[in-house]
C-alpha cells in the first residue's frame, strides 16, 4: 500500500495512508504502534526458538469462540463487522493467531513457580490498610480530634461525624474503605501501613486540610487465580519489553 493510497473519502476528498500515519505521530501514537509490531515479532522469534507453535486446530477452535462471544453467528454480521474494522478475513485471523502466540509464549516463559517467588517478594504490593478519615479545616481541630481519641472521651466514629468536613464520608463514620499501597498521600502511606491496627495517625496536612486517620486493619490478598494472572502478565509484560530492547536489528 502507496503513502498516497486512499483508505477512505470525505465528500470524494480522500484520506491517505501518508495522512493517517501524520495523524498518528501528531497524537504521539506512531511510536506506540511501531514498538506493538515489533513486539509481535520478537514473539515470534522466541517462540521458534523454543520450537514452539499453534496449531491450525488450535487457531479454528479461537475463531469459534470469538465468533460467538461477538455474536457474529452469520456470514453478513461478520462481513459488516470485518467492514466497520476495515479488516480483511486474513487480517482478522492473523491478529487472533498472534493473540494466541503470545499467550502460549507467556505460558512458557511465566511459570507457576516465578509467580509465586514475585508474590512472596512484593507482598507489600498486596496488603491493603481499612482505614477511615477526619478531615479537618485546622489543626487546632484535627488536634483536639485527635486528643478526644486518645483521652476515650469519644470514639473516632463520632469524632468523624462531629469534626470532619469531608461530607462523603463523615456520615460513615469517616470510613474509606481497603486502599493498597500509593493510594494514599506519601507521608500517610508509609505511616498507615506501618503501624498496629485500630492505631490512630496525624494530623497531616492534605489540600488545604487536616487529617487524622484510624487503622482499622491490615490484610493481605491472598494469591487467587485473578491475582495470579495479574502477576504473570506483568512479568511476562516486563521479560518482553527486555527482549524487544535486546532484539537484533
């Protein structure tokens, strides 16, 4: 296909590949698209380094499923949708077979025993404080919240409703909910997920406001099937970016 190639019209005006890939790198994603075919093909490579290869049966029993998770049952909804895509046949399966290509090459890079390893060595990654909040307009009144709690004249579940101006979760009580980690200010971070439970921390100074916060309880997912494959696919994302970097010219 020519630079001058049309791939569409506008009134007869027509749309060319040159426009298109200028449209590309104006909006910063020509890189973006280079870098994912050259990831592609370093799949490729690898996997027939490692004498690995799916299959044409494997490849068909895919196309089956996506055709029925679309819902494209017959041959004019598939044409339409191959259309609005402006994808061929070939195009359309050969992006299904590199799906599978790099799933099959994650499998066999990302084993069971390397998802486990990173998990036990980022545990941290995976803790989540229950924490709740009295946001204060001064210090002066997130310092008397906070005296209140360690004198026991109240509970932090009244002194929230009592003192905090923050209004979606005052009523609660001033609970947030399970954050993990880097969901909070830096400062409030490190001290929630360092300290005892049912610990009291602050005041700090947030936008403007005053925060004391309670620790309810720290809990730690455990390593379930979602998480699990949230792990392997960010090894497998970081062992391909490695190979693309490394990849002969």
């Amino acid at each position: 296909m020519e630079l001058g190639t049309a791939v569409t019209t506008v009134k007869g005006d027509p749309i060319t590949v040159a426009d298109v890939i200028l449209h590309l790198k104006a909006k910063g994603t020509f890189r973006t698209a280079i870098y994912e075919i050259i990831e592609r093909r370093v799949v490729e490579y690898k996997l027939e380094e490692q004498g690995v290869r799916v299959t044409q049966a494997e490849i068909d029993e895919r196309v089956r499923s996506r055709k029925n998770t679309l819902a494209l049952w017959d041959a004019k909804t598939f044409d339409a949708y191959l259309k609005h895509f402006g994808l061929s046949l070939e195009q359309w399966l050969d992006t299904i077979a590199a799906d599978m290509r790099r799933e099959r090459l994650r499998d066999i890079i990302v084993t069971k025993e390397l998802v486990q390893a990173h998990y036990r060595q980022n545990s941290a990654r995976h803790t989540c404080v229950s924490i709740a909040r009295i946001a204060c307009r001064t210090k002066a009144d997130a310092e008397r919240a906070l005296a209140a709690v360690g004198e026991r004249q109240a509970d932090f579940v009244e002194l929230a409703r009592m003192y905090s101006v923050d209004d979606n979760t005052k009523l609660a009580g001033g609970y947030i909910g399970n954050l993990k980690r880097g969901m909070l200010p830096a400062e409030v971070d490190e001290r929630a997920f360092t300290c005892a439970d049912n610990e009291i921390i602050g005041p700090f100074s947030e936008n403007g406001l005053w925060t004391i916060y309670k620790i309810y309880s720290r809990t730690v997912t455990k390593l379930n099937e979602a998480l699990g494959k949230q792990i392997k696919d960010q090894i497998f994302e970081e062992w391909l970016r490695h190979q693309v970097c490394v990849a002969p010219a």
